[in-house]
C-alpha cells in the first residue's frame, strides 16, 4: 500500500462510535488513527492436511496487540470477522468454500479471542481500537480494499471501518447486529439482558463458569462450539478479555442524543436467523436506511444466532451471489 493511500485511509473522514445491542447507546470519537511502530508480521506456512489445504498463519503487531491472522487461498480478498465467544474457527465452512471460488478467504482472531493476545484494561477492547485493528491488518498484508463479512461483535467492527474507511471496503456482509443507529425496539432491549449482566466484573466471570459453566451453556441453548468456547475461555483472562469487549462499548450510560454519522457507501447485505435469541431482525431490516449504496436484506429460516454453522449452505449461496 503506497503512503498516499495510506493517508487517505487514515484521515478519511470523522465519525462516531455507537453502543450496540440494545443496553445503551453510547457516542464516542473516531477519529485519525494512529498504529504505533511498523507493521512488520511474522509469518508461518502451515502444512496442508486431510481436512485443510495449506495455508499461512501470520501474527500481525499493531499498537502492542499481536493479531493472530489465518490466510487462506489467494485472488480478491475477503475478510471473515467473528464474535463472541467464537474465533477464526467459527468460519472453517466458508473458508474452503470461498477460496475454491477464488476468493483469498482472510479470518483474524479479534484482540482478546482465539490466539491474538489478550490487553489488560476494558479500554484495550474499545470498537476504535478494533477498527484500527482492522485497518492495521489490511495495511500489513498490502491490501487497499476488501470485502468484509463479519458476524456478532465481527458486524459492529466491519459497520464502523465502512464508516470511517469507505475507501477500505469494496462490499459488506454483515450477520445478526444491525447498523449501530437502528432504532432500538422493546424486543431489542428484552432480549440484551446479558449485556448488561456481563457489565458486572468479576461476578459475571463467576456466575458463567460456576458448576461446570451451568449458565453459559444454558444462554448458548445447545447453540454453537459449546465445549471448544468453554476451552478457549477457560486460558488465564481469556473470560475476562472476552467480556471486555461489552464493558468497553455497552457501559451504562446517561439518554443523549444519537451521533450523525455519514451513510455507508458500501453495497451491502444484511443478514439476520429467525432463531435468533439474542438480537432482534426488525433493527437489521431498518439498517437499509443508513446504507447508501445497495442494500438487501435477507433471512435464514430456522438457524440459531450462529448461522456460519447453522445454515453455512445458504449462508455461501448469499455470500457467491453478493460477492462475487
């Protein structure tokens, strides 16, 4: 990426971050990113096996966070963003797929998740700090622009950088979370108790992994990669980091008045599942309204919240026709 580029990407535009999920809706600065120290990335070809063709793991570095990125295949690039409690792995059925139909399939593990590192403090975990990660990961491996798909905390990400970096974003899928200014429904605010139950430090952590993570697997329903999430966030803070991401954007705070921010100039799809328990499909039905391009919206019959493994069939038949 040329330095011009660079800065046009940079300094593209002001915009806001938004509270998300129906607990608030809070505002704060995005403004000019700054990415601490060079770009430089270590980089590993992993051998391909019965199950996964070869592919390269690369550890990004970006404000002092080593991202931990999966890079699969090669021609346009696609990146895959996950939410919680998942990682890079919620996407191992679109990822053979995509790159079988010649997309570079990219799937990073956001800051706190899966193998990227895990910062001290709620702040580390701010939506403007994964943004930059976002960016700083498309500038490290050379790529101007990109799709994006993204899921769960993945969707507010991926809105926010076609925001900020419209010039960053080619086309946007987006799964279950709708555009951060979609008004809020009662549906919406009864179905996002646990967001405000994990602003609890400590006692959240407590009550989730309590008599063999009793409650996290009743609020999951059977839904997901159960024992592989209770893996993953059982590693030393991992519970923690991943419940920073809701305390840093979903903090409880006073009514003010929504942000203006500019419309996205990406074409878009939104995606929501009728099974959805913990996110309302009206709000992702009225993004299309802050949506300036093309906007289409689409619902999966019958798939829980996690519909990359619910209905991955489907899910790839939209992504071929909206992609590609």
């Amino acid at each position: 990426m040329n330095d011009h580029s660079k800065q046009k990407s940079v300094n593209s535009r002001r915009s806001f971050i938004a509270g998300f999920g129906g607990v608030l809706a809070a505002a704060a600065a995005l403004t000019e990113t700054t990415f601490g120290g060079g770009l430089e990335r270590e980089s590993v070809l992993v051998p391909a096996s019965s199950s996964t063709p070869q592919y390269t793991e690369h550890n990004i570095p970006r404000d002092g966070v080593s991202l931990h990125v999966e890079d699969h295949g090669s021609g346009k690039p696609v990146l895959l963003l996950h939410g919680w409690p998942d990682s890079s792995y919620l996407w191992r059925n679109q990822i053979p797929f995509l790159v079988a139909n010649g997309f570079r399939a990219i799937a990073p593990d956001l800051r706190g998740f899966g193998s990227s590192d895990r910062p001290e403090g709620v702040a580390a975990y701010s939506l403007q700090n994964a943004v930059a990660d976002l960016v700083g990961i498309l500038d490290a491996l050379g790529i101007d622009a990109a799709d994006i798909v993204a899921h769960d905390w993945g969707a507010p990400v991926a809105w926010l950088t076609a925001i900020a970096h419209p010039d960053r974003v080619r086309r946007l899928v987006v799964l279950s979370v709708p555009h951060p200014l979609a008004p809020f429904t009662l549906r919406q605010r009864e179905m996002a108790w646990h967001m405000l139950f994990f602003q609890f430090e400590g006692i959240a952590e407590a009550w989730l992994q309590h008599d063999n993570w009793a409650l996290f697997r009743e609020m999951l329903r059977g839904n997901g990669d159960i024992d592989r999430y209770i893996s993953d966030l059982s590693r030393p803070d991992a519970l923690k980091a991943s419940l920073n991401w809701y305390r840093a954007n979903l903090a409880p705070r006073l009514p003010e008045s929504p942000p203006k921010l500019p419309p996205v100039e990406a074409p878009t799809l939104g995606i929501w599942s009728s099974n959805d328990h913990y996110l309302d499909g009206e709000r992702m039905k009225m993004s299309g309204q802050f949506v300036k391009a093309r906007w289409r919206y689409e619902q999966i019959d019958d798939a829980s919240h996690w519909i990359p493994l619910d209905a991955p069939d489907r899910l790839n038949q939209l992504l071929i026709e909206w992609l590609g």
